[in-house]
C-alpha cells in the first residue's frame, strides 16, 4: 500500500518568508508525528498528533512554528518568517494508535537564503 | 530526558560485518529501535528490541542489554548497498529519542 508522502521534496525560500510543509499518513494510522533532521544531526521530535489534537506540541523551537492536522489525514506544518537555522529536512511519520513502530515519510528538504 | 550514544561514522570492506553500537540512558525503557537511512530518502524500519537478547533478521541481527543499556546492530556479509546511517532511538511514550546516527561507508 501507499506510505507515508510529504510535499514538497525541496523547497528554497527567502529569509522572513512563510513556508508550509504537507504531509499525507498512510491511510488508518491515527497517530502523526513531525521531526527536523539538521545537517549531521539526530531527529528532533517536534509535534505529536493523535487524530486531530495535538497533546505535545513541547518540540516545537519557536511561536513561529505550527501544525494541523484535519480529517485525522492530512497535516501541514507551518514555518513563520523563517529564519536561516530553520533549515533542516522536516520529516512527518504516522503509526496506528499506541503502536510503537513509526513509518516515515521520504522529508522535505527546507533551504532559507 | 534521554541521552543516545552512537559512533558517527564507520568503514568496512563489502563482504565483512560491522558492529554499530548504541549505548542509552532513559527515564523509562519502552524498547529500542534501529532504522536505516539512505541519503535523502526516510528512514526505514530494521528492528525493534523491547527483551535481552539477539534477534536474527537475515543478515541484520540487534542485541540489546537492558541492564548496560546497551544495544548493537550486526551487519554481516556486507554489500555496497548497506552504505547508509543506521538511526538508534529509544521510544519516549509516543515520541522517539533519537541518537544522531552511524553513516557506515562499504568499500570494495
């Protein structure tokens, strides 16, 4: 079946412009979570979604930072005025509810100049 | 908090096996998982440990050590297409802890 797909692949923009990353979980899986890869860098845990709420939003960096997540399917996350350290690759990964093993989708690779 | 430890990098000739070890310390312990991670792709499942012990899944093999907290990935008859980084993380409730990965480079 399908898994886990996320848009764009690349995305280069200009310092203090808006970006939104999108991300499609494989279809049934309740539970989505983000994550940044930096450069040489483990995951970070950003975001963790449950069907539509999102009980811990404590990995993310800044205010500038925001994700939904509607019809517990797709979820965007939103990146304000970004910032040359926002870049990184932002992976989404989603798993059925409660179970341990996360399926990950391909990133975004995100480039602020 | 959790604190992951692994090697950044390691080389081996194809053919032979390598040892990536992992080496955590958490606040509760739900299993450990190892992914493999090409570059640019996602990561990819290989194992998940939550008993001690050696679990075989052909020629990639996890141990893991509650007690050392402590766990290593086999990789054994090595093939150019095993070049990759090999992600240890710890569940952390939902969420998992990540160490910041082993790029294993094959060589002919």
């Amino acid at each position: 079946g399908a898994g886990v797909s996320q848009s764009p692949s690349n995305k280069v923009t200009e310092k203090g412009k808006d970006v939104e990353l999108r991300c499609d979980p494989i279809s049934g899986h309740t539970a989505l979570y983000w994550y940044r890869q930096r450069l040489g860098q483990g995951l970070e845990f950003l975001i963790y979604f449950q069907g539509n709420s999102a009980p811990d939003k404590s990995g993310l960096p800044s205010d500038r930072f925001s994700a939904e997540r509607t019809g517990e399917s797709v979820s965007t996350l939103t990146i304000q005025r970004t910032q040359q350290e926002d870049s990184a690759v932002y992976l989404c990964a989603s798993s059925l509810a409660r179970a341990p093993e996360q399926y990950f989708g391909p990133g975004t690779r995100l480039t602020v100049t | 908090g959790q604190n992951i430890d692994q090697p950044t990098e390691m080389t081996a000739t194809e053919g032979a096996i390598v040892q990536i070890n992992c080496t955590y310390q958490t606040s509760g312990f739900n299993g450990l998982f190892w992914y493999q991670q090409h570059a640019g792709e996602a990561p990819t499942f290989l194992s998940y440990n939550v008993l001690d012990g050696l679990e075989e899944k052909g020629r990639f093999s996890s141990f893991l050590s509650r007690s050392k907290g402590y766990s290593y990935l086999l990789l054994k008859e090595l093939q150019m297409k095993d070049s990759a980084s090999y992600l240890c993380a710890v569940p952390n409730d939902y969420k998992l802890s990540f160490g910041a990965g082993t790029t294993v480079t094959v060589r002919a």
